[in-house]
C-alpha cells in the first residue's frame, strides 16, 4: 500500500475505503462452489479528486457516498454466480471507475473458507481511471 501512497497520479486525492467487509456469494467454478454461497472478505480503496470532494456546507452531497461503493458490490454479487474472483474485482473497479470524480481504485476478494490453515486466498486489483 505504501507504493501506492506515492504514485504521483493520486496526490489529489482523497482515500475513502471499506475494510474486511464479509460478504455471501455464489462464487466459485467447482461444483461445490456452485451448489450455495460462500464468504469472501473485501477490502476497497476508492480514490476520489480531492477538489470535488472537500466539503464546504458539511454536506453528505458534497462528498462520493459509502453508500455508493457498497451498492455497487451488492449489486455485483445479486446479479448471480461468477467463476472467479478476478471477474468479480475487476466488474466492481469496473463500475467504480464510471463513477464522475473517481480516479482510481483497489479492489481485494478473499476466500476464507477454502484451506484449514490459510486464513484467505484472495486476488487484487489496482486500476486507474482511463487504464483498460
């Protein structure tokens, strides 16, 4: 995370970001995978232009809404099964990026049920705005 602090594309930003978010969903590409839901954990840094996002009036509609990230992830995940969590992380950066003011994103899924002695395997994304 620290190399990405300094990534000069990102010195007029503003971080805002949910962190080890456990969710539900139908992941996966064994058959077992496919028979229920399983959890992931994500972790998402959404990086927004500090000059449209400083609030002036202290205002909710001043600043990119939480609410906003977490509606896009639900909606991903209630759209139904996918394969892979690369698929998964990179629809929600996907998303995220068409949002006006965000210029970049981090996008983590983490596996937490798969093996008895590793805590998560898991897969990460990091796009900017404009980057395929």
């Amino acid at each position: 995370m620290s190399t990405l602090l300094i990534d000069p594309r990102l010195a007029r930003c503003r971080r805002l970001f949910l962190r080890d978010w456990a969710v539900d969903a139908n992941i996966g590409v064994y058959t077992a995978e496919r028979q229920g839901t399983q959890q992931l954990v994500l972790n998402l840094d959404v990086y927004v232009d500090l000059s449209s996002t400083t609030p002036m009036r202290d205002e909710l509609g001043e600043v990119f809404d939480y609410d906003t990230v977490r509606g896009i992830v639900q909606e991903r995940i209630a759209r139904g099964h996918v394969n892979l969590q690369e698929t998964l992380v990179d629809d929600i950066a996907s998303e995220l990026l068409r949002r006006p003011g965000v210029l970049a994103v981090r996008v983590s899924s983490e596996k937490t049920e798969i093996y008895d002695s590793v805590a998560g395997i898991g897969v990460e994304v990091l796009r900017f705005r404009g980057q395929p």
